[in-house]
C-alpha cells in the first residue's frame, strides 16, 4: 500500500485535518500500528491512545479536535477503515480461491454454470443444481439435488448444501457449515420415537453471511428462511421453520427452536437460547446467555434466564446480589427476636 492522505480521504468520503500529501505505507490497528501506518478509532472510551498511537494517519469521527498528527474525519470510522481494507488490502484468502473447474470435481447431470463460476477440488454437485456466475465454491462441498448457488456467492470448504435448498446472490458461507439438514421431529408412541419427515427447504436471502460450523434446519414443510443481509456468527443453531429478518446478527452458540419468528434488525448475542413457537420482534435484543421463553416486542432488550426486559432484570440481579447481606441480616434478627422472646417469657 502507498496512498498520500488525499487519496485515502477522497475513497473513504472523509475530511482531512493535517498534511493531504503525507504518504501512507501500512494499514493496522491502533495500538499496533507503526510510523506510516493509518489506523482508525471509533469508540470514544479508547480516545487516550490517539496520543499514545504510533501511526502517522488516524481515521475518526466528525466532532474529533485536531491533533498533533494528521486526522481524516469520517461519519462512520469503523465502516471507513473497512472500505479502504477492501480497496486497498487483497481478500483474505481471496487470492486463494479456486478458478475453474477441477479435474477431481463431480459434477451431475443437468448442472447450470454460470460464467466465471469456479469449482474446487473433490466437490460434488448433484444434478440439476444451479450455481451463479461468478460463484466460487471451496474443495470438499456438497451441492444436493436441484439447490440453488447464487451469483458471487462463495462456499469454504466442507460445506454441505443439501437437496432443494436456495442461496442467494453474494451469500458467504464458512467452513463446515451444514445447511437444509433435516429438522429435529419425532413422534414418541409408547417410549419409542418414530421420525417425522421434513420435507420442506431453506431459502437464504442475498448478502447473508454464515459462519463455521453453523446448522440450518430445512422445514418440516414450506421452508426455514434467513432474511437478506443478515450476519450469523459460528457455531448456530437454526431449528426448523425458524424465519429470521433481514439485517438481523445472530452471535456465538445461539440456538432458535424450531417455529420461532425473527424480525428485522434483530441482535441475538452470544449463547442466547430460544424456545419454539415465539416472536422476536424487529430491532429487539438478547443480550447473552439469555434463556427466552416467551415472546419479546420490537425494539426491547431482555437478558437473563428466563429472559426480562432489561431495566426489570438488573434490579432482579442487583437484588440476587444483596442475598448474602439480607441472609445474615435475617438471621441477626431472629437472634434479637429470640432473645427478646425469652426475655418476655421469664417476665
């Protein structure tokens, strides 16, 4: 990378404050970064290593003063530093991507190719699948009879997609991830559990990015649906029937049950667990490890086990967390009541 700060201002849309001809060499983090580096900084708690930075340019936010070092203000740091990673740094991994098709892939009968797709080694595609133009799919995947890969979209290895199911157009999915499995649904008749069919699908929407080892349950009938945009961490778990929202972020080790309703804009954060048959409301939150068993309206943050509405739930811990003082003061006064109990009776 060798940029001058004008360059970098006029990709990102940000206002210089210093020198617009210094060059800039490197890209890092702020506590990392080296003389000729740029770095950016958007929490305001972290505001004090602005002096203590190493690097020559810092991108921040608009209401930044004006430092001994040259500044590039932005409206968005964060979405700022990211743009001009992606504009000036190669893909991580990017230039490892498969291209073509490989002499070891399988490929069925009735298989649509679209342009420029490339196809790694020991992939089987059933037949009938559709994959997109462009779309690049790792070594070691699986694609099930007549799914559907859209376009750009990218596949680590190992992935399996099974039978039936849609993928949108830009979709990326990391390794191990397991989509259209069959959804969790049994009969018990006298102690013995007999399987339900599942015969529904999944359908991801565009732009939907999916973490490693993620499992998204196809519908016992009809179809699972992942909203376009939506960002799911690794380690999911995404029962049957589940419909999530568009923009939603679904962290570490959650797990919906199946029949659940996701809205738009949702925030499930780590470990959170929902029960089957609810609502979550659009632009709602779940903080971590929060065990939901009902319902939550748009717009409201629940935490805890089971899950309350956020104002409601610290009290109750504030409260579990005097226990010990209310315990010892209990048994002080039932001392002094029995004490003067017995002062009474020898009256």
């Amino acid at each position: 990378m060798k940029k001058t700060v004008k360059e970098i201002a006029e990709l990102i849309g940000g206002q210089i404050v210093g020198d617009p001809g210094l060059v800039v060499t490197g890209i890092s983090g702020i506590k990392e970064a080296v003389a000729g580096d740029i770095t950016f900084l958007a929490n305001p708690k972290y505001f004090p290593l602005l002096e203590k930075t190493q690097a020559s340019v810092v991108i921040t936010p608009f209401d930044t003063q004006a430092l001994l070092k040259t500044i590039i203000r932005t409206q968005n740091p964060s979405l700022a530093f990211a743009k001009l990673m992606s504009l000036v740094v190669p893909s991580a991994g990017g230039k490892y991507h498969p291209k073509g098709i490989h002499p070891t892939a399988i490929i069925g009968n009735g298989v649509s190719l679209g342009k420029d797709a490339a196809i790694g080694a020991y992939t089987v595609v059933e037949d009938n699948v559709s994959i997109g133009d462009k779309a690049v799919i790792h070594a070691g995947c699986y694609l099930g009879h007549n799914s559907k890969i859209g376009r750009e979209t990218l596949l680590y290895a190992h992935v399996s997609i099974r039978e039936e199911v849609i993928i949108g157009d830009r979709v990326i999915i990391h390794n191990g991830t397991v989509i259209g499995s069959d959804g969790f649904g049994f009969a018990t008749v006298d102690g013995l559990h007999h399987k339900i069919p599942q015969i529904g699908t999944v359908e991801i929407g565009d732009d939907v990015e999916i973490g490693a080892n993620v499992t998204i349950d196809r519908a016992r009938f009809d179809k699972t649906v992942i909203g376009k945009g939506t960002k799911i961490d690794n380690l999911v778990q995404i029962a049957h029937n589940v419909v999530i929202g568009q923009n939603s972020i679904i962290v570490a080790q959650v797990g919906i049950s199946g029949s659940t309703t996701i809205g738009k804009s949702v925030i499930l954060a780590g470990q959170a667990g929902l029960v089957g048959h609810i609502n979550i409301g659009d632009n709602a939150v779940v903080m971590a490890q929060s065990g939901v068993n009902k319902s939550v309206p748009a717009g409201v943050a629940v935490w805890g086990y089971p899950a309350k509405p956020i104002g409601i739930a610290r009290r109750v811990n504030a409260a579990v967390q005097n226990l010990p003082k209310l315990y010892n003061t209990i048994t002080e006064l039932k001392k002094r009541i029995e004490e003067l109990e017995a002062k009474i009776k020898d009256k």
